[in-house]
C-alpha cells in the first residue's frame, strides 16, 4: 500500500521525530482542527514546523480571515506547495481525512523510511553500492577512480578535468 500523494508531498518532509510525535498525538486525539495552534494541540501540518513560535504566527492571519496569507506562510516554513497546504487544510478540517486516516497513512510513511533506512544501512555495512558498482568504503586504502575523487576542491590539485562547472 502506498501513502496517499498528498500526505507524501506535506509529511514526507518532516522530521523523524516530528512525525512520531505527530502518529502519537493523532492516536491520543491531541490534534487540532480548524486552527493551527489549540489549548495542547497542532494542526497536523504545524506538527512540521520548526516550533511554537512559527505556529502561533500562522494564528493571526487565520483570525483576520486572511487563511490565505497563514496557508502561504505554513507553506514556506514546510517547504511544500500552497496548493498542497490548502487542498489539506480543507480536507482535514471538512473531516474527509479523519485522524484514523492520517495515522494509518503516516504509519506507511513510516514504514517506507524504515526499509529505505535499512536497505542504505545493508549497503553500508556490505560496503557496495546499490547497483554493485565501486565500493563505497575506503577502508583498504584504495581511493578508486570514481567520479569526485578527482573534482577539484580549494587548494587541491586536480588529476583530470571535472565534467562540471565549479
């Protein structure tokens, strides 16, 4: 099962523990709707942002009737589209994604880092690389010839010309 777009484009870009807090607080019911910031509780998406004070900031231009310019604000904190945080606001607000819903979302979230986590740790420890190219690890001494081990950094001497632009 894959997570729903929407909740990939808006909460794939949190924090690990700022989702585990979000799943948590979605199973207590301490979250918040139709207000960014409650009495002990966040709209999922204040969740994301990087404290307190930027949810309470999101709260002025909400009771000003000015949603749109808090939707703007929440979006650029987020780093997501404006039309995400709105289609989401609306959905979550109207009840149409319930706190059951999202939980069970997040949690495929969750789930989908978790493997990505473990798969990059096996690859690691393996000290290959995803497609068995060159090894990653450096341990025996051998730098390789891959391709940044010859760019250019400040003050060192190239072997071979970067095929980028520096």
């Amino acid at each position: 099962m894959a997570t729903h777009p929407l909740i990939q484009s808006l909460f794939g870009r949190f924090q690990n523990l700022n989702l585990m807090i979000l799943r948590e607080d979605l199973r207590r019911g301490s979250v918040a709707t139709s207000t960014w910031f409650g009495s002990r509780a966040l709209c999922p998406l204040a969740h994301g942002l990087m404290n307190a004070d930027m949810a309470q900031q999101l709260l002025w231009p909400s009771r000003a009737s000015k949603s749109e310019r808090a939707y703007r604000i929440a979006a650029r904190q987020l780093g997501v589209p404006l039309s995400d945080v709105d289609r989401f606001v609306r959905l979550w607000d109207s009840n149409e994604f319930g706190p059951d819903w999202l939980a069970d979302q997040l949690d495929i979230l969750w789930w989908e880092r978790r493997a990505d986590a473990d798969l990059m740790q096996t690859i690691l420890e393996s000290g290959a690389s995803p497609a068995g190219e060159q090894s990653l690890s450096h341990a025996d001494g051998d730098r390789g010839d891959g391709y940044f081990d010859s760019a250019p950094f400040p003050g060192s001497q190239s072997t071979s010309a970067c095929p980028c632009p520096l």
